[in-house]
C-alpha cells in the first residue's frame, strides 16, 4: 500500500470517530441539566416500540403465505420473541431464542 492510500484511510477513520463523538454529545451539550422538553421525552417513550414494529414488518416482508410451509416459522418465532420480551424483559434473548427456533423449525421442515 502507498502511504496515500494508508493517510486517506486513517484521515476517513479520524473523520467517522469526531462525527460521532460529535453526534452522541449534542444532546447532552443541547439539554444540558435542563427538563428535557416533553416532546422529546415522548418520542423516547415511543419510538422504541415503533422501530421494533417496523422491524418486524421489515423482517416478515417477503413472508409466502401462498407456500407450504405457510408461514408458520416465522409466526411461531414472532409469537415466541414476543413472549420472551414480555417474560425476560431483555431483547438479546429473546431474539437470539426466537432466531435459533427459527433456525431449526425450518431446517427441520426443508
């Protein structure tokens, strides 16, 4: 490699790490020891089970219903992941349980 390319890649990497230490500290610079206004302390409350709504439309877009197994595995493990979440309260099991039921169910049925 040339020290070009070698100085391109290190200045890219500097540039990521200060865009990003800049991104998670304006909030806090921001809203500093101040109430955080309401609106934004109700997207906090809501956004979290929003984007996992949209997750799992994500997920389940290109579900065949019209196929044998008939979507089956993934409503069980959908079923499942939303059970574990509301048991466990911690999503890394409960997805991680869920896709390795996934895993197996259709390992199992292809």
């Amino acid at each position: 490699m040339s020290p070009t390319a070698d100085f391109y890649g290190i200045a890219a990497i500097a540039v990521c790490a200060i865009v990003t230490m800049g991104i998670r500290s304006l909030p806090f610079l921001v809203f500093r020891g101040d109430k955080l206004p309401e609106k934004i302390e109700y997207l906090g409350r809501m956004l979290p089970g929003s984007i996992m709504v949209i997750l799992v439309i994500f997920c389940l877009r290109n579900t065949d219903i019209h196929a044998r197994p008939y979507g089956l595995p993934e409503l069980v493990c959908v079923v499942l992941c939303a059970f574990l979440q509301k048991k466990l309260r911690n999503s890394i099991p409960s997805i991680a349980i869920s896709t390795l039921c996934y895993m197996v169910i259709i390992r199992m049925l292809g």
